[in-house]
C-alpha cells in the first residue's frame, strides 16, 4: 500500500498538529507521498507585500506577483523546512516540485468561464519517477507548484495534487490510500460547528449540498478530487476522523473511523 497525505497550511501553522503530521510520516510502515499546500503563509505574505489575495470556490486566483509569492513559499521555505523536519527523525525525505524530474506537467488553465490566473490543471504525473524514488527508501514531499514544459511554473491546487499522485499510481495497479488532513473533523454543512459533519455522502447529494450552499469554500475541491479518486481506482480516502470507500453499487459511503 502507498499512502499519499494531503496536508495544509492550518496543520504546518499549528504546532501539535504539525509534530503529529511529521510523527505519522517517519512512522515507517507503508510508504508515503506527503503533498503539501500553505495558503496561510502564502496569504499572510501576499497582505505584507500589499499583493491582493483573491479566492473563488476555495481556489485561489494567481496574478503574476501572486505566482512568485506562492512559488517562495510553497516550493521554497515550506517545502524545505518540512523535509528538514522529517531528516531529523530519520525519514529520508526529499522535496519536490513539480518541474523537479518533470514530475508534474500541467497546462495553464482556461481563463472561461472564470480565470484563475496561472492556475495549472494537471496533464500527466511520472508515476515511474515517484515509484523510483520510493523503491529507493525516500519519502517525497511534494510542493503544488507544477510546470507547462515550456518554463512556465503554475500554482496548482494541492488537492489537486495529492489526487491526481493517487489516481496515477492506482492506474499503474498500485494500492492506493488517500488521506487528507486539515483542521476539520471532516465535511461539514457548517465549516465552524462540528456537529454538523456530514456522515455519509454520494455524488447526486454532493451536487445537491454544494447548490443549496451546504458544502462551500475549501471542502468544496476536497470532497469533489475524493469522489474522483475513488471513480479512478482509489481504494480509501481519509478526511481527518473519517473514511470515504465507495460499495459495490458505485455509490459512496462515508464512516466514523474506529
């Protein structure tokens, strides 16, 4: 089994939770793939360099200055110090982007119907670079900052990434987990009462929930990359405290982890 870990900015800015991340990861076992995000930081900066932060749907939108911002930050100072963090507990982890050994190669996005500025939208991921480098005993730690093959560097959604890593090691045949850590207990109706969690879910009620404003912001591209990596061969998708698995009938189930 291959466990790839999607984690976030509210994880790397706490640090009990960023301690129990970096625990998990080193932990041995199975191998993992940790792909990170950091909006916060990324947002944080952009406001002291007086760069506008625009959001839709839980996206950012990434002008020219944006892109440098996030590229420093997610590839750069993140990235490193979470492989810096791992080498100290003997996890031989290596940081990547996505132009480093042309791991993810993805085209600037369409501006219609909304433009996302230098937002990529994955094309291909080089699963047989990723399996190399697990063979190998590393631990990759993968920055949502992909390329275009012509030099263009793009901010990328890190769900995005974390699924799409999953949906092509699963394609090659490899056992594949997917588990998404954030600061919630997992999909809520109401991002600030935990009480409200979502249970179970398929993708007629998703549609519904995200129409009447149920499901909004960030776990709108959760919820919608973990549909799609259980139609493409994922096995599990975890979110925090629960399980997502798909049964026999296609449609998906959602359960309490034990």
């Amino acid at each position: 089994m291959i466990e790839i870990i999607k984690t976030g900015g509210s994880t790397i800015d706490n640090p009990a939770a960023f301690h129990e991340l970096l625990e998990r990861v080193s932990s041995g076992g199975h191998p993992k793939i940790l792909v990170h995000g950091g909006g916060k930081m990324a947002t944080d900066l952009s406001q002291r360099l007086s760069v506008p932060v625009k959001m839709i749907d839980g996206r950012r939108v990434t002008t020219e200055d944006g892109l440098e911002i996030t590229v420093m930050i997610y590839a750069g100072l993140i990235n490193k110090s979470i492989v810096a963090a791992l080498q100290q507990r003997g996890c031989n982890a290596i940081g990547l982007s996505g132009a480093d050994g042309n791991l993810i190669l993805a085209e600037k996005r369409s501006p219609v119907p909304v433009d996302y500025g230098y937002a990529g939208d994955i094309m291909t991921v080089n699963t047989v670079f990723l399996k190399e480098l697990l063979e190998r005993g590393f631990t990759p730690v993968i920055s949502p900052i992909t390329h275009d093959g012509n030099g263009q560097l793009l901010n990328t959604n890190a769900d995005s990434v974390a699924t799409s890593v999953a949906c092509a090691l699963a394609a090659i045949g490899e056992d594949t987990v997917l588990t998404f850590i954030s600061d919630k207990a997992g999909v809520l109706r109401n991002p600030d009462d935990e009480s409200t969690l979502i249970r179970s879910i398929n993708v007629s009620e998703y549609r519904e929930m995200k129409k009447r404003g149920e499901i909004s912001g960030g776990m709108i591209p959760k919820v919608e990359n973990a549909l799609k990596a259980l139609e493409k061969g994922v096995r599990k998708i975890n979110i925090n405290e629960t399980e997502i698995v798909s049964d026999t009938h296609g449609n998906t189930r959602q359960y309490n982890r034990q």
